[in-house]
C-alpha cells in the first residue's frame, strides 16, 4: 500500500496485510511554519507524531535530503529521496516577447514572479514583497507580478514572461516552482529551503539568499539587478534527481 503524506498513513497502518509505503510531502515531516518561520506547538505534535509512526513503514520516500535527514537515524537507510519531475514538454523556453504580448505585460519592464499563495504564511509573500521595493531605488521598472490561483497551463507562459522567479519560502519539501523555473530557463532568487540550494548549485543567473540577516533584503535587490540586466544570457540548467 502507498500513503501519500504522513497523515494518510496514520490510517494506512491499520492494514497490516501488506507493506506499507509512505510518501512524505514536506510539512509533514519539517512542520508547518508561520511568517517569521515559527512552528507552533500543534506543528511540532504532528511532526513528531509523523516521525515516530514512520517506524511503522516497509519503505518511505521523501522529497529532499534535509526531509530524509528528519527521520529516525534507523530508517533512513531504507528511504528513497525521489524529487517530483518536470513535464519538459509543458515548461519550456518560449519567445519572451510573444508571451508578454499574450499576457499584457510591458515590454520593457523588470518582471519579478512569485507563484505562490500569498495567504501561506510560509511562503513569506511579506519578504518577496520588501526585496522588490528594495530593489526599485536602482531598477525603477520593477514591478512584481503574483500568480495566485492561476491555471496550471498558464503558469509556462507566465515563466516565459517574466525576468525571475522570486521564492522566499521559509520550508519546502522540493519545490516545484523552481524546477518548473529552471526548464523554462528562467533565473531564479530564494531562500535557502528544501532542496532549493542544490537546484540552483552552477545555475547563472540565479541566487540563494539568507532570509533573516539584516543585509539578506539588500543581497536579494542586488542579485535581481545582476538578473534584470541578463535576460539574454539564461543559461538552462537541466534538472535531474540524484538517486
């Protein structure tokens, strides 16, 4: 039996009669972190209910080495780090121009996308937010675009559009946005969670900011100009999960 997410095998485990697989999603294993990156105690019973249950499986799988990392030492040699996959035939490159055309956008604006939720708190809209403001003392044009509920089909063209994704989540399992990101061969700015530093390892233009130090907003303007300027040199990086 497969359980996709700790909580689905908390009922799984009821059924002895065959193996038991379990896919971990992120926060399940990691918490679930509020905007300034706190896990309450409720997130921390559930963590460590999912941890301790964890015993109960034949095999698990997670995201991320830092995912595998918060299992029982015991168990990780049975676990699997398998990343979700791309769909390279749905996100890739795409003429710029064409899909600012599509979209509306102006053609000589500096583009920033975040796609996520800005209602998640650990998605840290708040901080993508101040990076942008920060930057727009040097790069007046920047204008920051959210792609909240948009149709999955749209998010290429979006990609495509934009100059870089700004993501500046606090906890991810593997994101994948980024991945999504890379094979559109969009540059990329974030904060160091889940497997993002290793994504983006040899990516250029793209950068792994420190969220919380006080220069980590200045860093992040910084790295978005060396990105708005090199829109004609992104340089795809093809994605592959390592075994």
């Amino acid at each position: 039996m497969h359980a996709h997410s700790g909580e689905a095998a908390l009922a799984a485990a009821f059924y002895r009669r065959i193996p038991l697989l379990v896919s971990y999603l992120g926060d399940d294993l990691l918490g679930t972190p509020d905007a300034a990156a706190r896990i309450s105690r409720a997130s921390r019973v559930r963590r460590f209910v999912v941890r301790r249950h964890s015993r109960l499986a034949s095999r698990t799988i997670t995201k991320s080495r830092e995912m595998e990392a918060a299992l029982p030492p015991a168990l990780r040699a049975r676990n699997s780090v398998l990343p979700n996959g791309v769909d390279t035939s749905v996100f890739r490159p795409q003429d710029r121009l064409a899909a600012r055309q599509e979209l509306g956008w102006d053609s000589d604006a500096r583009v920033v996308l975040f796609a996520a939720d800005p209602a998640v708190p650990r998605k840290r809209f708040w901080l993508a937010r101040a990076a942008v403001e920060h930057a727009r003392a040097e790069l007046p044009t920047i204008q920051l675009e959210v792609a909240r509920r948009v149709r999955p089909d749209r998010m290429p063209l979006l990609m495509n559009a934009a100059d870089c994704l700004l993501h500046t989540s606090s906890i991810e399992g593997s994101p994948n946005v980024v991945k999504e990101a890379l094979m559109c061969n969009l540059p990329v700015i974030a904060t160091p969670a889940g497997d993002v530093e290793e994504l983006l390892d040899g990516v250029a233009p793209s950068n792994v900011c420190k969220p919380f130090e006080p220069r980590s907003r200045r860093r992040s303007s910084n790295a978005y100009g060396t990105l708005a300027g090199a829109t004609g040199a992104r340089r795809l990086r093809v994605w592959t999960p390592r075994s």
